[in-house]
C-alpha cells in the first residue's frame, strides 16, 4: 500500500469526471492534478455534488491498469460532493456501493466527501442496518465557503481598505431596513418572502428573488411550487404555508430581482458574482441582512458563503438556516451579534421554532427608527470592522495553510484503511 508513503513525495490526484472538485482550490505543494491517461495516480477523484446518482462515476472510461491498481488498492478513491450538503438517502447510498463494486475497490480505500456534517452518523447507522460493511469513510468540506474568500488571498488588503472607507461614509439615513440575498426560491426562501408581503414589510429591503420559472420562459429559477408543494417541503409549517399560500400569486408577480446588475453591468447573473462577496451599494443603504440558507434542517448541518458574505461587507445578519449555523461561523473566526441579537435561535432544533424566533427579531427591527439602527450599529462597529478585515486580509491565508494541507492528509489517511 502506497498512501502512507505518498505523503512524503508528491501526491498525483487524477480527476476522472467533469464538474467542480476540491482539489481545484486546493494549494498543496505535494499535490499534482493530472489529466485522464496518466500512469499510476495516487488519488482518483470523482466529482459528484451535480451527479448524485453517480452516473459519471460509471461511464468513466479507466485504463485496465488503473482499474487493477484500484482492486488491489494502491489507489484511492475520492467521492467528492463538498460542492452540496446533501443528506444521506438509502438509495443515493445503494448506487454509491454499487459504483464502488462495479470500479473493483474497496469501501477501505474510498472516501466520501460532503458538506453536511449529519451524514457520517446517519450514513454508518443505515451501514449496520443493512449489515454493509466496512463504511466508507466521510469527510466534511465547505466548498462554497472557501471558493467566496480564496479570491482575495493576494488582493484582499486593498478590497477591504476600499469597503472599510465605503462603511465610514454610511450616512445616518438609509433607503431600506436589510438586504436578503440568495436569489434561488427554496422552500424557506419563499416562506420568508410571503411573510415580508403579509407584513408589508418587502419594500423595507433590498430582495433579491430569481423568479419562478414558466414553461414558456428561459428565466427563472425553480418551478413555482403548490402550497401543498411548499407544505412538504417544510415539514411542521402546514399551517404558515396554509394562511400564506394565496399571496403565491403576488410573489409570482414579482418576477426577477437580481441585485447589483446594473450598477456593475452584468448580462446575466453567474456564479462568480452570485456567490462571491460583490461590492453592493445596497449594503450601504440598509442596516443589516437577513441569510437565507440553502435549507433549514431539524439538525446541524452545513452553512454556505451566503451566511458570510454580510460580514465581509460591515453588516450584522441573521441567519435562516440550519441549527448551529451561527456556531459554525464563529469556528471560521468570524464574530456574530450577541449584542443586538437575541442568538439562542441557533440552538433550536425544530424549524418552525427557529423561523419564527429569526422572523420576530427582522419584524421588530424593521419598525424600530433609524436613530435606533444607527445606535445599533455603533454598538457592533469594531466587530463590522474586524470580520471584514478578518475575511478580506487573514481568513484566506490562514485557512488555507490550516486546511488545505489537512485535507490532505485527512483523505489521505481515509483511503488507506486496507493495508
């Protein structure tokens, strides 16, 4: 078995199937990606966080050689889904052990890596329950987290003197109350949306909605679902969904608004500057965000760069999403807003619960005055300051030198179970 004495000469990782992987951002001098075709890899990735039936897994066209490396394990396996925290399913995880007996490995030199920090337990539980063994081995990695900062690892310093002068120009009137980023209506999204329109409480921010997607339009972002649709989805909010459902038609109407396109004279709105920290001048006309999550789960889960971005532009934000989520931000070095917050939201398990918690607080600050806001803001302005230095200036760096040769090893160290 070679992976023991890999890490001590170069790491060669062949990417075998097309999509985003994590070794794309990964600055290990150690490892060296190559091409299809080239001999003995140590490490074959497998990019699945947009194939979760591991289709692309099964059509890759392996050299024999490769293929009788990987049965006699001196080559690791990496199924890699960082750039998703999709939970664990019985039958998504029945086509990840036959891609694995149809490649000739063993589940001792594979490795599975996700966002969602539920999915070992969940997945080793199911194991035992079939009588699957040995597991594969599970790793947690937040791609999109590290893919929103890693741009400003040599350039950071002068975005952040830039937007630090930008926050100290705020002027004491604003045009909106928050900004609420993430345009993809998802399910907790669009419960959130119907909310501010039964309130009268949209026009108090900056949305930023992609529309329903109809069959005889190329915009849009998600089909728009039935209430009973949008009630399955979010399990224990049958009731909200219910009382909400009739304003389906208003939100509806609202069609596309995508934040920052015509200041910066984007055509289309892409993944870099969807997802990316983007220089809004929306930030300096509102007071604080609303980070509305992929998903609220009854669990700790995952957190993306949607829960970041305000913070590396001088705004406090709560947080809809996951339990933990706010915990898992501080773990990144980030401070989040005790002070103005009532954060026990973070700890609550029960969706439902935590939505109503975060939504009382966007209520109650939506009808407070400015002078109110603008105190409110005074009382975090060291802590604004410090994570939008933090994450322009230092975050980058040190997470890559903390994390990056860790992966390393930690995968590493996954796929060399069999001796």
């Amino acid at each position: 078995m070679a992976f023991r004495r890999a890490l001590d000469r170069p790491l060669t990782v062949l990417v075998a199937s097309p999509g985003r992987h994590l070794f794309e951002e990964i600055h290990d001098a150690r490892v060296t990606v190559v091409a299809l075709g080239a001999d003995a890899p140590d490490l074959i990735v497998f990019s699945c966080g947009s194939d979760r039936h591991f289709e692309n897994v099964a059509a890759a066209a392996l050299p024999e050689r490769v293929r009788a490396n990987i049965a006699a394990g001196s080559i690791g396996l990496v199924f890699d889904v960082s750039i998703e925290g999709v939970k664990h399913k019985g039958h998504t995880t029945g086509q990840l052990h036959d891609v694995i007996r149809h490649l000739g490995a063993s589940p001792l030199n594979c490795v599975y890596v996700t966002q969602d920090r539920a999915f070992e337990a969940e997945y080793r539980s199911y194991c035992a329950s079939i009588g699957f063994g040995p597991p594969v081995a599970v790793l947690n990695h937040d791609y999109w987290v590290w893919y929103a900062f890693a741009q400003y690892e040599r350039d950071g310093e002068r975005i952040y003197q830039q937007r630090l002068e930008a926050f100290r120009s705020r002027k004491p009137h604003r045009a909106r109350r928050f900004l609420s980023f993430n345009r993809t209506p998802r399910p907790a999204k669009i419960v959130f949306l119907l909310s501010l329109l039964r309130d009268g409480l949209w026009d108090e921010g900056f949305v930023s909605f992609g529309g329903f997607e109809h069959p005889d339009e190329r915009i849009g972002e998600k089909p728009r679902p039935t209430a009973e649709q949008l009630a399955r989805a979010l399990p224990g909010f049958e009731d909200h969904v219910a009382s909400l459902a009739p304003l389906l038609d208003a939100l509806d109407d609202r069609g596309r608004v995508l934040l920052g396109m015509e200041r910066h004279g984007w055509k289309q709105l892409e993944l870099w500057n969807a997802s990316l920290a983007a220089d809004l001048a929306e930030y300096h006309e509102s007071w604080f965000s609303v980070a509305t999550e992929t998903e609220m789960r009854p669990r700790p889960s995952r957190i993306t760069e949607k829960s970041l971005k305000p913070l590396a532009n001088f705004h406090p934000m709560l947080v809809l999403g996951n339990p933990g989520a706010l915990a898992m931000i501080r773990s990144y070095g980030f401070a989040t807003f005790e002070e103005i917050y009532d954060e026990s939201y973070d700890e609550e398990l029960d969706p439902r619960r935590r939505f109503d918690m975060v939504y009382e607080q966007v209520v109650k600050l939506c009808r407070l005055e400015e002078r109110a806001l603008l105190d409110m803001e005074k009382r975090v302005t060291d802590k604004l300051i410090f994570n939008a230095q933090w994450g322009f200036t230092r975050f980058p760096g040190v997470y890559r030198r903390q994390r990056d040769e860790a992966l390393v090893n930690e995968i590493v160290a996954a796929v060399s179970r069999r001796a």
